[in-house]
C-alpha cells in the first residue's frame, strides 16, 4: 500500500458550505489547507463549543476537512517512530468530529486509511518482530492490530454508506452485485475497506466467519481495480501482488499473476516504490523458495532513494526497514 497518502479524493470535491445538516461536511482542496488554517479551526472548535447549531458544524466541519487532507506532512516525514506517536492523537481527534459529523465522507475516509496504516506499520510489524522472543506480546498485538482493521473497515463501510444507504447489508447478501453501483469516486474507499478487511482476515486465520468475509473483501478490490486500475500509482496493484496468492478458487500458479501486479506497479511507480519489491519477496519469492530472487528484489528496495519522492518518503523508509528485517530472517526462511 501506498502509506499516508490519503489526500487524492479530497483534491477532486467541492468546498463544504457548512449547513448543519446529518450529512456532515464535505472534504476541500487539500492546497487550500496549511498548519495555519488548522490552527484557526482547532480554536474555532474550542470557544464554540456551546454556539449554535450551524456555527458549531462549520467549525467541526472545517476541522474535519483540515484533518482529512492532512495526509502530505505525514507522508513526507522522514521519521516513523515521531509519526507513529503523532497518530493517534489524529486518529482519535477524527473520532471525536465523526460523533459531530457522522456523515463527512473525508473524515470517514481519512479514518479508514489512517486506523489501517497505523495498525499495519506500529502494530502488526511489532508483534512480528517481536514473536520469536515473546509469543504472548505478539499475540496481544495481532489481536490489537485486528480490532484496529475492523475499526477502518467499518469507517470505509460508513463512508460508502454516505452515498449507498445499506450499502453494508447489500454487501454482505450479494457482494459482486453491491459493488456494482460504484464509480470511480468511490475508489479510495473501496480500496482502504478491501484493505483492512483483507489484513483483519489475515489475523483471523481461526476465525471461519472471518475467513468467509474473503469474497466481500475481493469484490470490493476487483471493483476498484476495474474502476480505476491506477489509482493512486498503482496502490491496487501493490495489494494484488500479495491477494493473488489467497483469492479464492485461484489456482495453485498464482506467481504469473502476482508479477503482472508487480510489472504494473513498478511502471505507475517509475521504479521508487519499495512497496511492490519488498511484496513480492515476501510472496512469491519464499513461496517459491527462490533465495536468490528475494534477495535481489530486497537490494533493489534498499537501493531507492527516498527523498527523490518527498511524498512517498516515509512509506519507502518504512518499507525498507521491513526489507532489513525480512533479510535478517533470511536463514530461517528459506530451507538451506
């Protein structure tokens, strides 16, 4: 996945115009957004607090706009560790303006993407790192970073929901027929619901209602791959490169497909995504017991420069840290 960038559908709608109605607000151009006007509107939330109806709503609104197209200054960090304490505080904050707008999509979009980063990068990883020395910490974690899945799930589902009332029931009775009425605007949250309910299913291997929720997970997925198949530099790809060894009634060779995914998502990257490397190590590389592919494929990760895409320079440096990691473990990965 591509982390932290979360601000593309808010570029493509209209200024909120602050009504105090259900639907809540709207997300602005994320250009017009800076720490300034963020400021202003943390302080317009405080002091009006007990004011009017449409008073309060714009100010919860311009907050929620604010906080949605926020997703830049995170991306561009070169540091994990400050943006991984930062996060919940945001996280939070976004929960506290969904109970006042339950309906603002951006809010319910940024909440979904940023609960299914924060429990990828500073709670899954952890635990897996950490397995080997302390199986029951990495088991609370696992079981931490799966709550946190579903949480961004149901987020995307209610985002969807701001458009296709019952959405999540029609999903539920007929996937591939639910997901039919989407259009290329709803992409990004069809992707970040496919993606942290297909990670919730991958902690929850023992759980067989989970585990059935796997055809839901790839209409959601194919829908948005058929809508916008390059979206987001190629964010869909990156995910079916690991799918494909999962999708159901797949046959055994899913290699060809993954590579497809990751020949797509090298071109829409130019090559300065670690991302789809380090997937396919991970996948078909050890599926296939090919030591020497995994590790060409992990110095390839290790060779990008992140600062020549500012906006994808904490992803990479995320990722390449993963790829360390997976290196260091080599030895027990592959049979010797």
């Amino acid at each position: 996945m591509n982390l932290w960038n979360t601000s593309l559908e808010l570029r493509q709608r209209r200024r909120s115009h602050g009504r105090c109605r259900s639907a809540g607000g709207r997300g602005q151009d994320s250009r017009s957004q800076g720490p300034l006007r963020l400021g202003l509107a943390l302080l317009a939330f405080s002091v009006l607090g007990a004011s009017g109806c449409s008073v309060r709503k714009f100010a919860v609104n311009k907050l929620g706009d604010s906080l949605a197209s926020g997703g830049t200054s995170f991306a561009s960090d070169d540091d994990p560790d400050l943006v991984g304490e930062a996060l919940p505080f945001s996280l939070k904050l976004m929960e506290g303006l969904l109970e006042e707008s339950p309906r603002h999509r951006g809010l319910l979009f940024a909440a979904s993407s940023g609960f299914t980063q924060y429990a990828y990068v500073f709670v899954q990883q952890p635990a897996e790192q950490i397995e080997d020395k302390d199986l029951g910490e990495a088991d609370a974690l696992r079981a931490r970073a799966r709550r946190l899945y579903l949480r961004a799930r149901n987020y995307g589902l209610r985002g969807l929901e701001t458009r296709y009332p019952d959405f999540a029931t029609r999903l539920r009775q007929e996937p591939k027929s639910a997901v039919r009425k989407t259009l290329v605007r709803d992409v990004p949250l069809l992707y970040w619901t496919a993606t942290s309910w297909g990670a919730a299913i991958a902690l929850s291997k023992d759980n067989p209602e989970m585990v059935a929720d796997q055809l839901i997970v790839e209409a959601l997925i194919d829908r948005a791959f058929a809508l916008d198949p390059d979206y987001d530099h190629g964010a869909i790809d990156e995910f079916l490169i690991t799918y494909e060894s999962v999708r159901v009634g797949a046959t055994k060779d899913f290699a060809s497909r993954s590579r497809k995914h990751f020949d797509r998502a090298l071109n829409l990257t130019s090559h300065q995504s670690a991302s789809p490397y380090v997937a396919l190590a991970e996948v078909v590389s050890i599926s296939n017991q090919d030591r020497e592919e995994f590790e060409s494929l992990l110095k390839k990760a290790l060779a990008i420069d992140p600062d020549a895409r500012p906006e994808w320079r904490l992803s990479n440096i995320v990722m390449q840290r993963r790829a360390r990691w997976l290196l260091s473990r080599e030895d027990d990965l592959f049979v010797k």
